[in-house]
C-alpha cells in the first residue's frame, strides 16, 4: 500500500509544535503506518521541498527566510495546515510588531548591556519583515490547527481525517472554561492579585478569587490543563470566533465584564491592568489583522502610558 507523503516546516516559533508530533507516543504508529514523512528539519537534513499531499508549516513570518519557506511549501505540497498559534494567528513573535526592527536590532545587539556587540548582524542572518503575520498572509492555508502547541488529539485527528478523505474537527465555540471545572461564584476580592501571589483556591474560578484568567475568552484546543493544574490560562490557543470575528468584542472588554460581576473589583480597573500588561494578555494573537486592525486595539497607546507611569514613579 502506497503512502502519503508530508513535508514539515519550521518558521519564527519555539519548536513547540514539532515536539508535539512526539508526544502522539504509540498513536503516532498509526499515522506513521500511512504517511512518508520527506521533510522535517527537527528529523531529516533536506534541503529542498520534494513535492507531498500534505504541508504542516508552523511559525509566524517573521524574516524574509520565512517568506521564502512557506512560499516553497505551498509549491510543493497539495494541502497546507497552519499548524499552532504562531503559524495560525502569528504568536507571541507578534509582540514585535509594537516595535520597528530598529528598534528591536538596536536594542538587542547594540543596546543590551549583556552583548559585546556593536553592529547587527546582516549576513549571519536573514533580515526581518517589516511586520510579523500568520502563514495565511503568505500563501494560501486549507486548515488551522490552532494551539501551542495544539494538543496531541487534535493533531492526531487532523493527520488522520486527511489520510482518511473526512472533514477534522474544526475549531468550535467551545472556550478553555468549557472543560475546567472551577465554579465560578460571586466574591468580595477587591483588587487583582498576580499569579505569583498566593495560593489559589483550587475549586472556585480564578476570576472569582481575582486572578486574571482568558479562559472564557480563549478558544479549547488543549484541554484546558492549565487551570486544571492551578495555572490561570494564558490564551496561548487564541481568541475565540467571537472575539476574533465580531467588532464589539475585545479580551479586555470580555473579561472585565466577567470578573466584575464575579467580585468587588471595577470594571475600568480590570480593563485599564489588561491594557497595562497587553504585551502579555494579546502575546499570541496580535498580529492577526482579525485582533491587530480593530480600531478598539491601542497597543501603542498602551505600552507608551506603561512606560511614562514606569519611569514617573522611578523617577520619584
């Protein structure tokens, strides 16, 4: 029986989504029994993209190398699954996007007292894009498998509905709050605490107890294993449809409204600490044009106001 041949490709991540290919453990049999896999720069030193049925491309376009990769992949292969958050809606590599590259090549190799540097790199190097985007502001994708990295389920499910001719399960409404199993219940916390601070309770909400938590607003490709062991989300699989399709929905907006039904803290304090701490809160999907373009998203605005109460209050 014949198999079906896959390439892999690396671009601007952690490497998060390759490992999570190892982590199907004995179920990776299955799927190995079907495909030859060509490319996989984390197993195979290939050079060239042979040409395959199916593409996992991972990682935002970051450098001009990966322009240059993704458009090779879609050359070469039939279909193509952005594979993780960073490919699907540009990752945490999207904090970039708050800054130039100047900026960022200054502050890295000539600015940083850590380095013994004095010029960027060029040729060592591929230069940066002007901005960091998804994979589909490239090339084409025919499925998104959001997640970081998407868990072992869902990968495996993906990889075998096309191996099998069937439709993988989309992304659906579901939030990360879907399969946690805290209660949510009203409160007298007053203040936000950080996730440093304290023990959570582990049985009531986060939000309830005054942790930020984007679960409700973070679409479930993982399972929830965060909250589940006493970790508020992160939002690390991305907004959810809601969020990202419709104008009047934002993540500060959404979760303030929550939490301050759910205790004593003001709404317009909640949403002025997630604007606060944007870089964080927004990390995995800023640089999708679908949360990026939205004229309620102020990033600039809000790192510069961080930055002048930083050095006020330092300077006093």
């Amino acid at each position: 029986m014949s198999t079906v041949p896959i390439n892999l490709e690396w671009l601007s991540d952690c490497s998060g989504c390759h490992i999570a290919i190892v982590d199907l453990h004995e179920k990776i049999l299955s799927v190995l029994d079907s495909v030859t896999i060509q490319r996989c720069p984390v197993l195979t030193d290939v050079k060239d993209y042979p040409k395959a049925k199916v593409g996992l491309v991972s990682g935002a376009i970051r450098t001009e190398h990966d322009r240059h990769a993704a458009m090779e992949m879609r050359k070469s292969c039939d279909l193509i699954i952005a594979w993780g958050s960073c490919a699907v809606y540009g990752g945490i590599a999207g904090a970039g996007n708050v800054h130039s590259c100047q900026e960022i090549m200054d502050t890295v190799y000539t600015g940083n007292k850590t380095t013994a540097t004095t010029t960027p790199p060029t040729r060592e190097v591929s230069a940066l894009e002007p901005s960091v985007s998804p994979l589909d502001s490239v090339i084409d994708v025919d499925l998104y498998l959001p997640g970081c990295a998407p868990h072992p389920a869902f990968v495996f499910d993906a990889l075998l509905a096309l191996l099998e001719g069937r439709s993988p399960r989309i992304a659906n409404r579901e939030t990360v709050c879907a399969r946690c199993r805290r209660t949510m219940e009203k409160t007298e916390v007053d203040r936000i605490r950080k996730n440093s601070e304290g023990v959570p309770d582990p049985d009531r909400c986060f939000l309830s107890q005054g942790y930020l938590c984007m679960g409700s607003v973070t679409l479930d490709r993982c399972m929830s294993p965060c909250p589940l062991n006493g970790i508020p989300c992160s939002g690390c699989a991305g907004a959810t449809m809601q969020v990202l399709a419709e104008p009047n929905r934002d993540i500060r907006t959404e979760i303030a409204e929550r939490m301050s039904r759910l205790t004593s803290i003001p709404r317009d304090s909640i949403v002025r600490e997630i604007e606060r701490t944007a870089k964080t809160h927004y990390s995995y999907t800023m640089a999708t044009p679908m949360i990026g373009e939205k004229p309620t998203f102020l990033i600039r605005k809000w790192t510069d106001e961080e930055r002048d109460d930083y050095e006020q209050d330092h300077n006093h």
